[in-house]
C-alpha cells in the first residue's frame, strides 16, 4: 500500500510544477517609476532597471538621410543594445579620457520599396584624436521615433544597427 503512495505523490508535485511552468511570464521591463519608460506591468529581476530603464528625456535625435561616409567611425565596441518603445539604448565602450567624444545615430537614404523595410543605423564615434588609453564606458539614449514616419506603410519596418567591430549588424 505505501508503493501506490509515492508514485501518486510524484504525480502531483509533477502536475503542479507543470501548471506554474504554463503560466504566462511577464515582459521584463522597466520598474522604476521615476524613469521615462516605466512599465507598471512589467517584471523586473535584480538589476534588471539598469539596462531597462531610459531616465533621461532628452535623447539625442537619430540624424536622417545622409551618407555615412561624412561622418567619422572611430573604434568603439557595443556592449548592450536595446529598443524600448521610441528609443534606442546603446552601452558602449571605447579608449581615450583626453578629449570629448561625440557619437551620433545616423541612418543613410532610405529607400521605401515593398515591405519589410529596412532601416540600417549606424552609430558614429568622433574621437577628437583622443590619444589617451583609458578604458571608458558610456550609456547613449537615442530617440528614434521618427523612423516610423518615413514611410507609408512601416507596418514591417526593419530596424537594424552596424556593429563596425565584428562587421555585422543587431537585428531588433
């Protein structure tokens, strides 16, 4: 009689376990009310507000139809990127500490022919000549709602941004 109790306890936890696992997850997003981009119903795990959240307003502006070969690409490595609703969230790394670095969000002529259209971006590093070593990081915010206005239908629009260092691009 105790043998046909084990199996049926084991058959229960395994019937529990597997209802908790269906349940629906929650999107991690950011949980700091304070933030631009606070979602209440999203989840967060430690750490997590730390590349989800935007607290800053003032992201810088995506720069439209140029050609990306008058703007300086010097060597910087993309550690995280993201999108969250209107902005794209770039952490990056690069060498220097002398002089002040700019970088821009920059996309060239688009071209809006039969959908998915694609939208490449590609971000820009002047450096100054910085000829300093040191190791920095820097966490850029760029408002990129206006990619949606470029054409008719973005219904399938396409988002994607170079990563120079491994000569490929983030697909979003």
């Amino acid at each position: 009689m105790r043998k046909s109790f084990v199996p049926k306890i084991l058959l229960s936890i395994t019937i529990i376990f597997f209802i908790m696992a269906c349940n629906k997850e929650k999107e991690i997003g950011c949980t700091d009310p304070l933030a631009v981009n606070y979602d209440p119903d999203a989840t967060s795990i430690p750490g997590s507000d730390i590349g989800h959240c935007i607290y800053d307003s003032s992201c810088l502006t995506l720069i439209q139809n140029v050609d990306i070969n008058d703007y300086l690409l010097d060597s910087y490595t993309i550690d995280t990127a993201f999108i969250y609703g209107d902005f794209l969230k770039i952490n990056i790394s690069y060498g220097g500490g002398c002089e002040d670095h700019i970088f821009n969000l920059v996309h060239e002529f688009l071209f809006c022919g039969t959908p998915p259209v694609h939208v490449p971006l590609y971000l820009t590093h002047n450096s100054n000549n910085d000829n300093c070593e040191a190791a920095l990081v820097q966490e850029l915010c760029f408002d990129i709602s206006n990619l949606y206005d470029l054409c008719a239908d973005t219904s399938e629009l396409f988002i994607s941004l170079n990563d120079p260092k491994n000569n490929t691009f983030i697909h979003f």
